[in-house]
C-alpha cells in the first residue's frame, strides 16, 4: 500500500517548518527519511500520523487522502512508533494488546482474531519469551521491541518509525534492523528516521533527504553515495557496499 505525499507543505506558529514535499513510499520497500537536525524529519511523521499541524498539500494513503479519515480509520492503515516510549507498568502481552483499539468497538474486549494478531505481534518482533515480563522491568532493545510488537499489533499495512534504533546498543541496533527489514518483506510500507548512515544505506530502498523543510536529494544508496550526499549535508565519507557493508570516516 502506497503513501504518496503531494506538495506537502507543514506551518507550525505562522512559519512553514515543511515546504512543496513530494515522493512515494511503495509498499514492500522501507523509505529512509535523513537529514540533520531541525531538517522537518519528524514534522513529515507527524503530518502522516495525525500530529496537529496546519498541513497543505495532500498524503494519500491507498489512495484516501488522510485528511478525510477518523482517528480509527488512520490507525487502521498507519501504526507509529515514536522516539521516545514510556515505561508503563503493564506485561508486554498487555502491551501488544493495546496495539488492537483501532480495531475494537467502543469499550469491546479481544476476541479471537485480535489474540491471534498480538500472538503474531509478539513473535515477530522477538519478544514471546518475555509476554509475562512487565514493560518497565525489560533492557533498552527489548523494551523498544516490546512496542513494536504494539505497533505491530494494529495489522497497519504502513509502519512509520521515528528513529527506532536510538539509544540502543550495537546489538540491539541490529535485531532492530533486521526487524523492520522482515516487515518490509512482509509486504509492509516502512517509512523510518534513522540517524546511523550505515544502517540506512543497508537497509533503504529508497532514500529522501530534507533540508531546510524541501527534497534535497530522493533515490537509492548507489544515488546517495555516488551524488556525495555524505560529504555535502553530512560531512562525512562513507566507503562499502549494501553486500559488504559500509564504514564511515569523516570528511
């Protein structure tokens, strides 16, 4: 399921922090978002998740302008994971199943579809072993992946994701990677902020740079390497391949 955002445009206290924004996130591919800090990265998250902002211009998603949609219908199409997460004191398990209120009548209870999906939730993102664990007894990656089975859980055919790998270690790192990649070969729209160049050039099919609020460069790792994007917007080298990996020096 496509999310295609036509001359979007975001204003936030009478200054336009997004401006003219077009590109295509295809289903099955993960979109990587870059870009410095202040660059509108998670303003654009924002506009396609229901953050209130004065937006103009179109997101379509399924062709459905999102605009037109309920809160529930949104969720129903588009699960977030943001960057920072609370430590509620609640199982993982409980955890997922909040993933499932988009799908629920008013104050209705889970019935055996909803379980089937949070079962699912849970083991795809790693973390059955720990359904009984409470969520703020859990390490850093395991916490992080305890939410993803959240947004998982909502049976959203796009996953948008707000640097998910910060603050994690190197290992945690890399299961989460490896995490949003089998969404994205699950047929998943993945669209994700992700910090670590390295880690976006791997991972990428397509990659969409902001600055200054616009499109400054759209297109694969090949493109993005080949065009300096490092050097230029990040002052870096990077050396490698998507079969080798990549390295990062600075400039």
């Amino acid at each position: 399921m496509s999310v295609i955002f036509e001359n979007v445009s975001v204003g936030y206290r009478r200054h336009d922090v997004l401006k003219n924004i077009s590109f295509e996130a295809k289903s099955g591919e993960i979109t990587a978002i870059a870009g410095r800090n202040g660059a509108g990265k998670s303003t654009l998250l924002g506009a396609l998740t229901g953050a209130k902002r004065e937006l103009f211009g179109r997101i379509l998603v399924d062709d459905r302008d999102i605009s037109s949609l309920s809160p529930n219908e949104r969720a129903r199409l588009v699960a977030p994971l943001g960057q920072s997460l609370p430590h509620p004191h609640v199982t993982v398990r409980e955890l997922a199943e909040f993933g499932r209120t988009p799908h629920l009548p008013l104050g209705g209870r889970l019935s055996a579809e909803d379980r089937a999906a949070v079962e699912r939730a849970l083991e795809l993102a790693g973390v059955s072993d720990l359904s009984e664990r409470f969520a703020d007894s859990l390490s850093g990656g395991e916490h992080r992946r305890a939410f993803f089975a959240m947004t998982l859980a909502q049976d959203a055919p796009v996953l948008v994701l707000d640097e998910p790998t910060t603050h994690l270690d190197a290992a945690a790192r890399f299961e989460l990677i490896e995490l949003i990649e089998r969404c994205r070969d699950d047929g998943r729209t993945v669209i994700v902020v992700l910090h670590e160049l390295p880690e976006m050039l791997s991972c990428a099919n397509k990659i969409v740079l902001l600055d200054g609020g616009s499109v400054a460069f759209c297109g694969n790792s090949e493109q993005f390497l080949a065009e300096n994007i490092d050097r230029k917007y990040f002052g870096v080298v990077v050396r490698g391949d998507r079969e080798h990996g990549y390295s990062i020096t600075k400039a």
